[in-house]
C-alpha cells in the first residue's frame, strides 16, 4: 500500500488563531509541534496498516509575512519510515501518482473552506484572494482541490483529519465511506472546543490505520463530468490582473477567472502558480 498524506496546519487540535500557524508569535512554535505531532500519528498509523510507501505533503503556506512557506515541521522530530515533502508549490507535487504510484490519499490537519460559520480558520486557498472557488458549479474547499487532483490519476481520497465543518465538508464532496478524525469542533472562526493533543494524535492514528485497512470500502475517486471547469470568485478585482496573459485562464469577469481541461488536474494545471 502506497499512500500520500496532504497535511495542512490549520486543521490541527489546539489551534484556532493565524499566530499559531505562522509568522513570529511565540504561538507559532507550539503550532508547529502540535503539526508535527499530528502528522506523526497519521504516519504511525499507516506504517499500522503495513503501508509500504508513506510520502507526506506539508500543504501549509504560512500566512504571514515572515511564516515559513510549506515547511513547517519540525524536522528532527518527524516520525522515521516515511518521506516528507517540504518547500513545493501546494497541490502540484503529483508526480507519484502520475506514475501509478499511489494507492490512496489521506489528508490531515485539513480546514473547511471560505465562509463556513464553525470553520475554524476557515479559508479557500487565500483569505485575501479567493471568495471562493468551485469545480463544474460544486463549492470545493482545499481538500475538495486536491481530492479533485488525486481523482484526475484516479486515486481516491479515503480520510480527513481536521474539525468536525471541514470532515463534513469532505463526507459531502466525497461520500460516507471517508473515515473523518474531527479533532475539534468550531466555536466561530476564531474559537474551537478541542481535543487535548494526545487524544487527537491517538484518534488519527486508530482512525487512519482501520481507513487503510478496509480497502474494500473506499471511496471511489470523486468524479467531476469532462470537461472540467474550475471557477474562481476573488475577493477584489485586482486579484484578477494576475491571470491576464495566462494561456488557458478566462477571467470573466472583473472578480471571476477560470479554467477547462479535460480532466481537474488539466484545468488546475493551467490555472495554478507553479511556485
Ligand atoms: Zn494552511
């Protein structure tokens, strides 16, 4: 079994501000271990479940000025037998399973998408940006853009960690089958009930092992019908300049820019930066 883990940090237990998940508060160093923690249990539970091959993804750009760009683990506490993938442009490193390479994905300290009440630090892609985005007319959120990805290579998405808005976000895109870990609840944006981290590290790893291990009820890959469409409201029209002169991006509209392929991962490609 092969499995690529799509980790993000604002999904973690604990964590409920923007200091916790970048910059230079003292808050931010906790955020980076509790992240670290998190994705360990979620290693540890695939190694559980005899996976082979375990590549995690650190999906988190860091939202202020001086946060740390998708690096924001802590290395040398990383859990042993798997490979992480630090420092890429987020939703692109795919060569894996265009290779045939991967069996599954799992995501990880996932957040509900832009305007979700209870989402705790609820956003899609970028709270400055984006509005929101949606893919053939369907709302998607982060997880929904890279199950979107995986799908194109026809790999399934089969867990999510995060709080209980966004595991009900991914059980709508992507169906019951989903194993979900809500390791908190969202009191408003900026407020959570959660699980003390042990308990949330101990349920991720049980919850990703028994995911792993009931491969007969995974999920399909989600499906969108070709050609596929990605829509994006940004939140001021400036935004859209940034997309003027790309080859295959429509902007249509002052706030609106979008893209077609044949599959999601066409029309992600041409839309996306790739840096
Ligand atoms: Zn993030």
């Amino acid at each position: 079994m092969r499995v690529m883990i799509f980790a993000d940090m604002e999904g973690v237990a604990g964590i409920q501000s923007w200091e916790h998940v970048g910059g230079s508060s003292p808050f931010y160093p906790e955020g980076r271990e509790l992240y670290t923690n998190e994705i360990n249990a979620a290693v540890r539970g695939c190694k559980a479940a005899g996976a082979t091959e375990i590549i995690a993804l650190d999906g988190h750009g860091g939202s202020y000025p001086s946060g740390k760009p998708f690096m924001s683990w802590i290395n040398s506490k990383l859990e042993p037998s798997a490979q992480y993938i630090q420092g890429y442009a987020w939703a692109r490193y795919v060569e894996p399973m265009q290779r045939g390479e991967i069996d599954c994905v799992l995501f990880v300290g996932a957040h509900a998408m832009a305007g979700v009440p209870n989402g705790v630090l609820c956003h899609t892609v970028s709270s400055e940006a984006w509005n929101n985005a949606t893919i053939n007319g369907t709302l998607v959120g982060e997880s929904g853009i890279v199950a979107a990805v995986a799908a194109s290579f026809g790999v399934p998405s089969i867990f999510v960690s995060g709080d209980q808005a966004t595991c009900e976000e991914v059980v709508n895109l992507i169906g019951p089958n989903v194993v979900t870990a809500a390791v908190k609840i969202g009191l408003g944006r900026y407020a959570a009930r959660n699980m003390a981290p042990q308990d949330a590290c101990d349920l991720i790893e049980t919850k990703v092992k028994e995911a792993l291990e009931n491969r007969d009820n995974w999920p399909k890959p989600v499906h969108f019908d070709s050609p596929v469409t990605f829509h994006v409201e940004l939140a001021t029209s400036d935004r859209a300049a940034a997309f003027q002169g790309r080859e295959g991006v429509t902007i249509t509209g002052p706030r609106s820019v979008e893209a077609s392929g044949a599959t999601f991962w066409e029309a992600w490609d041409k839309f996306w930066y790739r840096s």
